[in-house]
C-alpha cells in the first residue's frame, strides 16, 4: 500500500453538510471514509493542459472533490479539440481553455477551488508553479514539456502521474523519484527532432483520452488517499484496437542523468532545443528555402506553375488538397522510391498538413540535387488560415 501524501498547507476544514451529501458514496467506502474525503479536500493537484488528457482528469477530480485544482494551459478552444476534449463545448471555441474548463469545474463542483496559471510552462517558471501542489499531471502532448515536467517534478521531490495518447495507443505510469524510477529512467534523452509525430499529424481516436485521462485521476486519487498499489515503477501500455493491456516493470537507472546517484541534470534547461515540434530545427548543410502561402498563391494568380508536391497520406489528401493547382500526392516514405517521377531541375513547392514532414522531404529533395526546392510554410493549415478559407482544416 502507498503511503499517504502530505499537504503542504494547513489541515482541511471538517467537510459541511452538503458536501458529505455529495460524497455520500465515498464516505461509505471503508477505504476513503470521513478520512479520506478529508484528504481529498486537503489536496493540490496541478493538471499541465486542459486537453484531451485534461478533460477527464479535471472533471472526475472536481467530482471526487480535490480541494485544489491548477491549471496550467495557454492556447484556446479549437473546433478540432471537440471530438476529445469533452471539458469544453461549441460555444466555448476561440475562449482560452483555461477559463473555459474553470468554468465547467464550477459547474462540476463549486466546492473546487481553482487557481489558474495561463502561461507557457517553462524552465523559468516551471519550478515555482509545481512547488504549492501535492501531485502533478501530465496532461501533454509534446516532449519538451513532458521531459520539463519530468526533470521538475525530480527536483522537486514530486509524484508525477504520466500519460500519453496517440493514434489508438496509449501509456500511463506514476514517475516518483522519491521511490521509484523517473521518465528519464526509461528514456533518458528526447528523440531526435521530427522523428516523432504529434497527435495533430498522426491523429488520436476521440474516446482514448478519456480512457487514459480517468485512469491517471484513478491514480491521483490513489496517491492522495493512500490507497492500493500505484503505478510506481510500472509502466501500462493499452491498444484500443485489440482491447489490450500490457504492464512492462520499470526500475531506477543508476545512470539515470536526473534521479541517478550522480545526476548530470541538476537545474532546468531549454528542452526546445531536443525537441521539435512541426517546425524543423535541424541545422542544415544547405538553407533550406520556404515559401509562405500568400507569396505562393500570388505566383499562381500570376500564372506561374511551379510543381507542388503532398507528402501526406491518402487519407488526408480525401479530407482536402490543392489539386486545383496540381498538387501531386507522393507521402513521405514513397519520396525516396518516386523521385524519379520528379524533373530535377523544375521548381518544386513541397507541403504536408503543417510544415514537419515536408521539411524532410524538401532536404531529401536537396540531398538527391534537387536545386529548386521550397517548403511550404504551415502546410495546407496555414493555406487555408491564409489563403483559402473554404479550405476544411483538420
């Protein structure tokens, strides 16, 4: 049985008569009684995005009664979160996420209290938000942050309740440096830029983050009440598809360059730097060269018909393209294969949905003598931001 966390803050008020009307259900379970309840209001629990993972997670720890609840998110509501992030609604698109999962919070549970910190999280600032709070959740979806959340919750001495989700798969662990392995344990170092997509390239099936999100509130909840067995160095990995899980033992790497006996990462860094996101951040051999989509819709209008290469995947040119103007449809695995079927020394536009996978097939494009080459700055997103709004987005 894990041990039961301590509230930095003083003791929690006795519960009010309403709120045992509303825990009802956990009052009569032996293991979370008066007791627990008591804990459970005591408790800060920051949640890193408000997101897929987020939503769930926000919403069932309101309901359990987390007296504290952070958030940490910047960006705002988008029609394309809908089908996942189930904490905001319609008419919550273009409202920052933060207020708008506050808002939904209170409607939850107005016993909740709710702090917000709409910022970017960061090496600057990373440690002073996760300092006031019992437990951290990562709710992200990009390596930067979660190696940030990582390295500041080992600083910090805090339990750190990781998720992931894409496609159809996903992953859930505590990471307690305190007593068990970190994130870096496993994968000590990011991967190399680029190599892996984010859910907005490589898509996310809608009902997963509610199963990975609930299962890291499951554990939250766990840790605060002192209850059961955590996921401390256990690592879960689910298949929708198959409807199956797998549990891989994790242990402390003695190497580890955080947590190990002779950490090598002892203050907080500039994580951009391993990490890319649709931009391309590799130094290359040779400028590469990129065209905005305004400057390329001016070249059209202008009669030009420089050759413009998709680098998506079938499915995504279906959903939209630029056929219109004679876009090709080469994914990136068939670049190599399909050069062939490219005259060396046209000028080629390269796009994919928003700039990363074209960028490398623009530098396997120079690598092969490709002369004229260009990447189409924001892919077909920004097309449609900026030229074409009748463009569906996706």
């Amino acid at each position: 049985m894990t041990e039961t966390l301590s509230p930095p803050g003083s003791p929690a008020a006795e519960l009010s008569p309403p709120e045992i009307m509303r825990y009802s259900r956990h009052l009569i379970l032996p293991e979370v009684g008066m007791e627990g309840q008591r804990k459970l209001k005591a408790a800060r629990v920051l949640l890193i995005g408000t997101g897929g993972l987020g939503s769930p997670l926000a919403l069932y720890l309101a309901a359990a009664g987390v007296g504290t609840l952070g958030l940490v998110d910047f960006d705002v509501v988008d029609e394309s979160n809908l089908h996942r992030q189930v904490i905001h609604g319609t008419s919550d698109v273009g409202r920052p996420k933060i207020d708008s999962a506050a808002d939904r919070i209170a409607e939850v549970n107005p016993h909740v209290r709710v702090e917000r910190h709409e910022t970017r999280l960061t090496s600057e600032n990373a440690l002073e938000i996760l300092a006031d709070y019992d437990v951290v959740v990562d709710g992200t979806d990009n390596f930067p942050t979660r190696y940030l959340v990582n390295d500041a919750c080992v600083l910090l001495g805090k339990p750190n309740v990781y998720g992931s989700i894409f496609r159809f798969e996903g992953q859930l662990s505590v990471f307690d440096a305190t007593r068990g392995p970190c994130y870096r344990c496993m994968f000590p170092e990011p991967p190399p830029p680029g190599l892996v997509p984010s859910c907005a390239e490589g898509g996310v099936l809608g009902v997963l983050p509610g199963i990975i999100g609930t299962l890291q509130g499951l554990e939250t909840i766990k840790l605060i009440l002192g209850v059961g067995e955590p996921m401390v160095g256990r690592f879960l990995l689910f298949d929708a598809l198959e409807m199956s899980w797998r549990e891989l033992k994790l242990r402390k790497d003695p190497a580890c360059p955080v947590c190990g006996p002779a950490p090598t990462v002892t203050a907080l860094i500039d994580y951009e730097q391993f990490c890319a996101g649709p931009a391309f951040h590799e130094e290359p051999a040779t400028e590469m060269v990129e065209v905005t989509p305004a400057a390329l819709a001016a070249r059209l209008a202008a009669g030009e018909r420089p050759v413009i290469v998709d680098v998506r995947e079938p499915h995504e040119w279906e959903i939209v393209n630029l056929a219109e103007h004679g876009a090709r449809l080469i994914p990136l695995g068939e670049v190599g294969a399909r050069m062939g079927e490219l005259d060396p020394g046209a000028e080629i536009v390269v796009h994919c949905k928003m700039g990363g996978r074209s960028a490398k097939a623009v530098r396997q494009l120079m690598d092969a003598g490709f002369g004229r080459v260009a990447n189409l700055t924001g892919g077909i997103l920004a097309w449609s931001e900026q030229v074409d709004p009748a463009k569906p987005r996706y």
